[in-house]
C-alpha cells in the first residue's frame, strides 16, 4: 500500500485528488489541509503534525499554498500576511523533505516567470527549493473544477455562483485576455503519470499541465450564459472597461515535454458543463 501525502487536500486540485487516489487499488491518502483544522496550519512552525505525516508518507503531492483567483489576488498577493503564509509554509515543508528525503511533487504555476506578481515569484521560490532537494516541479495552467472556499474562487465557478445569485456575470476586465483551462480531473491524471515516471524524469525537465489551447475570458463567460439559457435562466455578462491587473495579459508558451506520457481528455466545454451541473444541483437544493 502507497501512501500518499496531499498537502492542500482540501484546495481546487487537491480534492480532487484526493478522491481520484481514494477510488484506486494499492493506495492509502494521507490528507493535510488547514480546512480540517488549526492543526493542520502549515503556517504554524512547528507543526507537529506536519512532521508525522512526512514521516509516513512514500511520496508527497505539495499542492498546499495561500491562493485563489484573480479576485483574491488582486486584493491580498501584495500583502505582508500573503507572503508571509507562503513564506513560512514552503520553509517548514520544504524542510521536512529535506529531512526525511521524501520523492515529491511541488505544484508551481505558468505565472512563476511574472517578476511583477508576488505569487509568481514565490512559486519560483518554490520551484529553486525543489531544485535543489531534486524533487520535480509541474506549472498548472488555469485548472478548473468544484471549490469549496467561494472567497477563492476562480473565474468559472465564480461566473457561474454569480450567475446563479444575481443573474448577472460582471467581470474584473473586459475579457480579451486569453487563458488555458484544464479540467480538475485530467490535472489528477497528469500528477499521477507524473509520479509513476518520477525516476524518468530529470528536475530540469518542463512540466506543463495544461491543454495548450488558449479560450479568452469573454468566451468562457459566453459559455456559461448558454448553459443558464438552457434550464430557463436569463444570465446577463457584463465586462468592465478595465484590463487584466493580475497577469497583465501576459502569454506564456507551455512545453509540450509532458505530452509524451499524458494529454488531456476532456474539452474546455465539457469541464464547464460538468462543474455546471454540480453548483445547479447544490443551488437547487438550498432553495428547495
């Protein structure tokens, strides 16, 4: 039996994988998220807690980080608690790595070549500390899925939850700037191909996840409009005259190297239809 550590279970991407791992043979999660309690605080050092479950674990997923979408970055990445949190949450974990020699997984991000953002450069951070312990480091690229902090949201669940409550998705720009969206779950079989092939794969390599495929914010806006007009609903969107302030539109080129051994599976309209379909069934019920 496997055991796998998720740091960040209960984050975007790491509940997802946390239930993709559950449903597999041969694998026990060891999950780890401040969302289950103060005792889980990766910021608090030392974390005693922390320092078991490295202890025990075969291999390591370090998707944990303070984050959310362009909203919460806006407001809080230039703050001293943002840096801080980050700060001290890869020092201690990055630390006990070290110590106990750990094979694990860090999740960077295509933002980490932005000079200008301070989540970029502390996932760079990142990316030199697994360098240098010779771990392996992956970038997502806009993933997508159910969330369960709204306060984080991202833009599609955010569009869609605005959808639903105001009937009116307004938006932070005016929605030209272009993005790759990966659906949650073939980011899950991206990390997991990723951990078989560890020991193929050199800390030097490029691990893009994503699907290549650039969609601008206005289209994904334009997508959820259309499936609210498929159950009777009359969404409006609504962008603002103002341009992105969080990437700066900025473009970034994925290498396709991790195309050799996965690519993705599901399309951009499938993933939305999917989280879609989730966030109208938990709307209908608390309004029953």
């Amino acid at each position: 039996m496997k055991r796998i550590l998720i740091l960040g279970s209960e984050g975007q991407v790491g509940a997802y994988l946390k239930d993709y791992f559950n449903a597999k043979d041969g694998y026990k999660v060891l999950d780890f998220d401040v969302a289950n309690g103060r005792h889980q605080d990766m910021t608090k050092i030392p974390n005693a807690e922390l320092h078991r479950k490295v202890m025990l674990a075969d291999f390591i997923f370090f998707l944990a980080f303070d984050v959310g979408g362009s909203h919460y970055l806006k407001k809080y990445q230039h703050t001293f608690k943002f840096i801080d949190n980050n700060t001290r949450l890869m020092a201690q974990t990055f630390g006990l790595i070290e110590q106990y020699n750990k094979p694990f997984i860090f999740a960077s991000s295509q933002m980490s070549s932005m000079s200008y953002s301070p989540y970029g450069v502390l996932k760079r951070v990142g990316e030199l500390y697994t360098k240098s312990l010779n771990g392996l480091t992956v970038k997502f690229w806009n993933v997508f899925g159910i969330e369960k902090d709204m306060a984080k949201a991202h833009v599609i669940t955010d569009f869609i939850k605005k959808g639903f409550e105001t009937g009116t998705i307004d938006m932070m720009t005016d929605g030209t700037e272009q993005r790759e969206f990966l659906y949650a779950e073939d980011c899950c079989e991206a990390l997991e191909t990723v951990m078989e092939e560890y020991n193929h794969i050199d800390s030097d390599d490029e691990l893009h996840i994503t699907t290549g495929n650039s969609t601008s914010i206005l289209e994904i806006a334009s997508q959820i409009q259309s499936l609210f007009k498929e159950i009777g609903k009359e969404v409006d969107v609504s962008p603002s005259p103002s341009k992105d302030e969080v990437q700066k539109d900025a473009r970034n080129i994925p290498d396709p190297y991790i195309n050799r051994w996965w690519r993705p599976k599901t399309s951009v309209e499938d993933g939305i239809k999917k989280v879609f379909e989730v966030m109208k069934k938990d709307y209908e019920s608390t309004t029953e």
